[in-house]
C-alpha cells in the first residue's frame, strides 16, 4: 500500500483555521435539520486532485458509498462507450438498473442518459454563469440564493433539481444497503445548491493537492498555460475557504492528496470516523476486493492496483514554472499546512 519512494515526511501540524476569517456557524442560513435518513457528504476542490482515489477508498467501507460525481456528465459526453466501473456499459449496469426503479418509485424518471441533476438554470453561457456560477464572494452568491428561492420559475426548477437529488441519494443508498454517500463533483456551488434546494445537509470533506501536482497533470489533460492552470487553482480553493464560512467545525474535514499516499490507513480512517462510519479492524481487506460502482476518470477501472503518489511535475515543469506556482500560492499552501511536504517539492 502507499507504494512512494520518496522518504516519509515527519508528521505535519493539524490543518489550521484562519480566526480571522471563520464566524458563527450558518450552514448557509439552512433552516432545519435534515429531512433525509441517508447521509451525504459533498467533496469539494479541484480536478486532478485524487477524488476518485478517495471515492474507491471510502467506498470498500460497508456503511459508506460513493459513486464518484453523480451528475451524469461523463456519460452524457462518452455515450454508449462509457463503462461503470464494475465494467458494464452504464446502461447494462445491474446496479445502476435498480437505481432508475428506485428513482421511478419515487416519482422520477431517470437512466444512465438522464440524470438532471445538475443545478442549471438558463440556455445561454453568460445566464448560466449569471444565475449559479460563483459571483466571487460569499455576501453575493447568498443574496442570489435568495432572490433565485423566491422566484417562481427559477427556485421551482432549483426546488426540482434538489428534490431529484435528493430521491437520488435515497435511491443510490437504498440500492447498495450503505447509509452514507460521499459525492465527488468537487464544485462548492453544488454544494450551495444542495444545501439550499434538496433538504440535505451535507458534510463536506475538502480535498487539496499541491499545485505544483494540481498544475502538472492540468497541463497533461487541457491546453491551459501555467499562468492560467496556477490561477484556477488558486480561484477554487478562495472558493472552497468562502463555503467554508458557513459550516460549522464538525461538517468539515481537509484531507490531503499527498496524504491519501503516504498514509492511506490513517487519511481514511480519518475520514471515516469524520463520516460517523465504525471503522472495521479488517477494512483494509475489504478496500482491496469490493464491489464498485464508481463513474470518474480511468483509475476506476484499474483499481485494486495500490495507491502511488503522482510525482511527475518534476519532468514536466520547468524551473520558471514551478518558481511562477510556488510565488502565486504561497499564502493558500501555509494554510493548508503543506511546509511539511517541502521536501517532497523541492
Ligand atoms: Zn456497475
């Protein structure tokens, strides 16, 4: 397990919270507590950052599920070639197949080609951006919440979508007979929605990589420049630390990439006591032979194959790159404790 070779760093300080920036616990101005009997927990941060890694961790637990993003997207694209990971095409899916009856029962219809989970509002690109991308600070994006809630049209389409959300976490946990799902679509806008539509009260677990990881394996799937991979970067964590604001301490958890390697034992018991999931004294058994369901990227299908940390930023950066990622995330990388890892970034 953990197979690095890079000497194991000395062990690194908690994660510390920033006094400053924290304040009464709002759980984005929620007004109840969850309506729902399963429990959900949203992963938030970047792409390229392990979440599918942490989905197939999490999931060998026998009370935790997590079928990666859940909102249909990859298969949208990738129709009919895309696969589940247990290897069916999705829509020969056995499970995925009694997750649409359990959908049906509850009054929606849904298939491996329709999900409708996403919260979208508008045709066009600039509406969409307008009415549920990130307006950039906390104050805004609530106020929008808001204004969208009382509006007829577009907070009954929100109220939908969260509604079939919500049946749809019923459904997945029904399904696989395991109490928690953990989400991985890793935007904290879905979260917002979630929180403000669907009656669930997620936890939420933040998963961060080191940028100079983040902004290498960027550079290996997109056309973005350095300059415009280490801005994103920096873009969704501001984004993550604001939805932070709301959640009081024990809703949410930061878990590191690097840590998921070096100490996948302990990083996922962590999680799983974070989860309330009794941790099993054989659940590293179970976490190399389980049944899995995850839709993400291609490591899905070649789990179990053991966890590696991603290293190659030291051939695919150049000096000038990683001097240019390092100045520009200097005071985000404190933050999060990563001063412990400088050697392995160096
Ligand atoms: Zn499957």
């Amino acid at each position: 397990m953990a197979a690095i070779r890079a000497s194991e760093p000395r062990p690194r300080p908690p994660i510390p919270d920033s006094p400053r920036t924290r304040r009464a616990p709002s759980v984005l101005d929620h007004p109840g507590p969850p309506s729902h009997s399963a429990r959900l927990a949203c992963v938030v941060g970047t792409s390229y950052t392990g979440s599918t890694l942490l989905a197939l961790l999490v999931n060998a637990h026998p009370e935790v599920l997590s079928l990666g993003e859940l909102n249909g997207a990859m298969s949208r694209v990738l129709w009919p070639a895309y696969r589940c990971s247990c290897g069916a095409p999705l829509g020969d899916c056995d499970f995925w197949r009694r997750v649409s009856e359990a959908m049906h029962r509850r009054g929606f219809d849904f298939g491996a080609r329709q999900w409708n989970t996403s919260f979208t509002l508008g045709t066009h690109a600039l509406t969409r951006h307008i009415l549920v991308r990130s307006l950039g600070a906390d104050s805004l994006d609530r106020a929008r919440a808001r204004l969208l809630a009382r509006s007829e049209t577009s907070g009954g389409r929100l109220r939908e979508i969260g509604l079939r959300n919500a049946a749809l976490v019923e459904s997945v946990t029904e399904c696989a007979g395991k109490p928690i799902l953990v989400y991985t679509s890793k935007d904290p806008m879905r979260v917002r929605f979630l929180t403000g539509f669907s009656g669930l009260v997620p936890q939420v677990i933040h998963l961060v990589r080191h940028p100079l990881g983040f902004v290498s394996s960027d550079l290996r799937h997109s056309q973005a420049t350095v300059d415009a991979s280490v801005r994103g970067w920096v873009r969704r964590q501001r984004q993550v630390l604001r939805l932070r604001r709301a959640f009081p301490e024990d809703r949410w958890l930061t878990v590191r990439y690097e840590d998921m390697c070096i100490r996948t034992e302990q990083e996922v018991a962590r999680m799983l006591d974070f989860l309330g999931a009794t941790t099993p004294d054989a659940w590293i058994d179970a976490l190399m032979g389980h049944e899995h369901h995850v839709l993400g990227n291609e490591m899905r299908m070649r789990w179990p194959a053991g966890v590696q940390m991603d290293l190659s930023w030291r051939t695919r950066l150049s000096g000038a790159d990683v001097r240019l990622v390092l100045a520009r995330t200097e005071l985000l990388r404190r933050g999060f404790g990563y001063a412990d890892l400088d050697p392995l970034f160096q």
